[in-house]
C-alpha cells in the first residue's frame, strides 16, 4: 500500500517525525530523503518519487530537498486525518475531496512553525472527537485567535505543484494497475483529475495588479559609476577591511554584473575553468565535488554549461587577486577561484551574501544591491544595446539564452531585460505621437489651410 494509517491502528497519537536528510552518493552528488526520525529509515514512496521523477530531472540538491518538504506537509495532513491513499484509489474510486485539497492548500501557505502547531492541533482535535458524532469541528479546541506567520506566494505555489506532481505520479501508476480489470476505470481517471486540477488551481497569483514599481530592473548607469568609486581598493569609502578582502570582494561583484553570473556560479568556478590565455571562463554544471569543504551547503550551477568571453579590464582584476590568493596554500587544495581570508577556503554562500549587506549598511544612497540584481543589469544593458544597434530578435535571444545558461525555448530573456523592453516601448510610442502631430496641417491666420 501507498500508506498505512499508523494513527488508526493505535501505534501513535503524535505527529509522525518525519524529517529531510541530506545524504552523498559516491560521485559527491547530494540528495534528499524524507525519513522517519525515530528509525533513521526513508519513507519507500516520496523516496522512489524523488530518485524517479526529481533526480531524473537533474534538479539540484534543494529543489529536492524544497519538494520533500512539501510532500512532508501532505503525509502530515493524510495521517492527521486517517487519510489512505491507497484505499481511497482502489476502494472509494477518488484521490482527495475539495474541501481537502482546500485544507492543504491553507496549510502550504503556513511558515514551518504555524505549520506544525496547526496540524498538532487538528491531530489532538480529532482524536479528542466524541466517537457518536461523524462531524469533527475543528476549530472547537482552537485557541484565542493569533496573528499567524505565513510564507509568500511563490513558497505556496512551489509546494502545490510538488504535492500536485507527487499525487500525479502516484495516481497514475495505480490507475495503470486497474485498467484492464475496473468497469468504472474512467470514472476513476475524471475523479483523479479532477482532484489535481482542484489542487493546481489553489496555486495564488498576485493580487497586486500594478506592478510596474515592483519589476525588477537593473541599476541606472548612476548607480554604476558609484560601485565603481566605493569598491576601488584604494577608495576611502570601501566598506571592507584593507588588503585580500578588498580585491576579492571587487572582483565577485564584477564578476556577477559583467558575465551575469548567478551567486552559485560564481561561487562554484574553478581554476582550471579559467582561461587567462584565451580570455575565457567555462561555467560548468558539475556533480557535487566531494572535495569541497562547505559539505552540503556548497553552491550550485543551476542551468547549462557555457564557455564566455572575458573583457580586457576584468581578466587584470581577476589576475591582480589572483597573485593574492597564492599566498593561501589551503586553497591548491580545492581550486576554487573565491576564497575567504582566514583559511582559504572557499567562500560560503552566507559570507557571499554578507559582501552585499556590508556594501549597502556602509554606504548610503546605494539601492537593494544582490546577485540578481547586477544578473538584471546585464540583461537591460545588453537588451539597449541591442535595439541601438538594430539587433535582430532572434540574435538578441539567442545571445542572451547562450550568456545566461537558459535553454532554447526559455522565454527569460524578456523578463530579465523588461525594463529595456518597456523603454524600447515608450520611445516607439513618442515617435508615434509626433508622427500623428506631423500630419496636422498648418494653420494661417487661425484658419487650417
């Protein structure tokens, strides 16, 4: 059976322990379990799920990791309620009732706290139910009202569609079981799909129907020529401390808004993927690399591999840190291009970070700065580039899908390069207007001629 009611047989009144852990193939690939706490023993079916469908998709550690923890919140819920998959396919011919896939849709919206005070609560409700009345209320031992913590849209439409393909591809390997040998076998498909397009469309859109002060654009040439200022090594204003931390810390930021480099690519770049020579740097999607120290929190390559042109300027950035990270000789040890100061190992996606928030805490005037955000000044100064130079469409997607590592179909380009696109717009539109205006024939003496 898909899954066994523990609660019903009496084995427990508490919640299952149910927990996600990392664990290293050989190869250093990391992957993600749901287990038993109690056990240490993976649950069989999110387990097949996860090597079948997500591992297969070449997903990284943590898109993994993120769609056990929704399918967590799912058992959760199907064991509080006494819930089996197994038996509601094969026996009652459906998957999950509306007001169901409504609960769980309430539930994917909760942070991880609110989230397991509520299904405690719901547990205790339900086994505290008298046993002559089949109606549960479940908000009879609900207490006084609480402001509740909840995570954005984009967290809650990520665990639906997980949970929305982990019942997907557990009903459609069921339904393939009875086939041949059910009368009601279609009655079973629309009960099914039915079920999954309920859930599909519990997934929220933005209430907020103007956006246009909400899309992120990339930095104004202004905010460009101040970061050049302050991260000069030798700038009064360079918010770091004197020396390596100064050079390192200039070279990522003009590695990420010259290359359009993502925080994990950047971080994830080796020696032997740089070609001083050639002006060149491979971005690699890689297996886990066994011998990187940060263990299970080492960055990722998200898309495909590309090889791309280094500019004059930023190959001598990168040289002159270079001849700085020489003196770390940890650091032959894992060649990794960015290193910390201390021991030279390679720096953490946290300390990573911190290089921005010590950039905006220090200097005043400068905006929300991120890895995403130089990503989309790229993008818009690129796509400016191209309408000035009259570029065709299909070479400006072409060019930007090959620069950022998206696959030929993926629409990307257009939403990272939209402020560009909406200026492009607005210019065709002024010439429109003068265009109408010119066809206005001249007055003389008040009269049209």
């Amino acid at each position: 059976m898909l899954q066994f009611n523990l609660r019903k047989q009496g084995m427990s009144t508490e919640l299952l322990p149910l927990r996600i852990r990392p664990i290293r193939w050989r190869n250093g690939e990391r992957f993600a379990m749901l287990i038993n706490a109690n056990t240490g023993m993976p649950l069989l079916v999110p387990t097949v799920f996860a090597v079948a469908t997500l591992r297969q998709k070449d997903l990284s550690f943590s898109a993994i990791s993120q769609a056990m923890y929704a399918v967590r919140i799912l058992i959760h819920y199907t064991y509080v309620m006494g819930i089996d998959l197994w038996m509601r396919i094969h026996v009652e011919g459906k998957l999950l009732d509306l007001n169901e896939v409504e609960k769980i849709g309430s539930l994917c919206r909760l942070h991880n706290g609110a989230l397991e005070n509520e299904l405690r609560l719901m547990l205790t409700t339900v086994t505290s139910a008298p046993k002559k009345s089949n109606v549960i209320d479940m908000y009879q031992a609900r207490p006084k009202k609480k402001k509740v913590a909840h995570v954005d849209r984009g967290t809650t439409n990520i665990r639906l569609t997980h949970i929305h393909n982990y019942l997907k591809w557990i009903s459609d390997r069921e339904i393939i079981k009875m086939a041949d040998g059910r009368s009601n076998y279609q009655d079973v498909r629309d009960n099914i799909g039915l079920c999954l397009s309920a859930l599909k469309a519990k997934k929220t859109k933005d209430r907020d129907r103007n956006t246009v002060n909400v899309r992120k654009k990339g930095l104004s040439e202004d905010v460009i020529s101040r970061i050049h200022e302050v991260v000069d090594p030798e700038s009064d204003e360079n918010p770091w401390r004197p020396g390596f931390n100064r050079y390192r810390n200039r070279l990522y930021i003009y590695w990420l808004l010259e290359l359009s480099l993502r925080r994990g690519e950047a971080l994830g770049v080796l020696l032997e993927d740089l070609d001083v020579a050639d002006e060149k740097v491979q971005v690699m999607r890689r297996p886990d690399n066994p011998k990187d120290p940060r263990g299970k929190y080492a960055p990722l390559t998200k898309t495909r591999d590309r090889i791309l042109k280094v500019s004059g300027p930023l190959l001598e950035y990168t040289e002159e840190y270079l001849a700085m990270r020489r003196k770390f000789s940890n650091a032959d040890r894992h060649g990794y291009l960015f290193i910390s100061s201390w021991h030279g190992d390679p720096i953490s996606i946290s300390a990573a970070r911190d290089i921005f928030n010590g950039l905006r805490e220090k200097v005043p005037g400068l905006p929300n700065l991120s890895a995403q955000i130089l990503r989309h000044t790229w993008n818009t100064l690129f796509t400016k580039h191209a309408y000035k130079t009259k570029m065709s469409d299909k070479k400006r997607l072409e060019s930007m899908r090959n620069q950022n590592g998206w696959s030929d179909e993926s629409m990307m380009p257009d939403y990272y390069s939209i402020a560009a696109i909406e200026e492009e717009a607005q210019n065709v539109s002024l010439e429109v207007q003068n265009k109408i205006h010119g066809l206005k024939k001249e007055e003389k003496n008040g009269k049209p001629i």
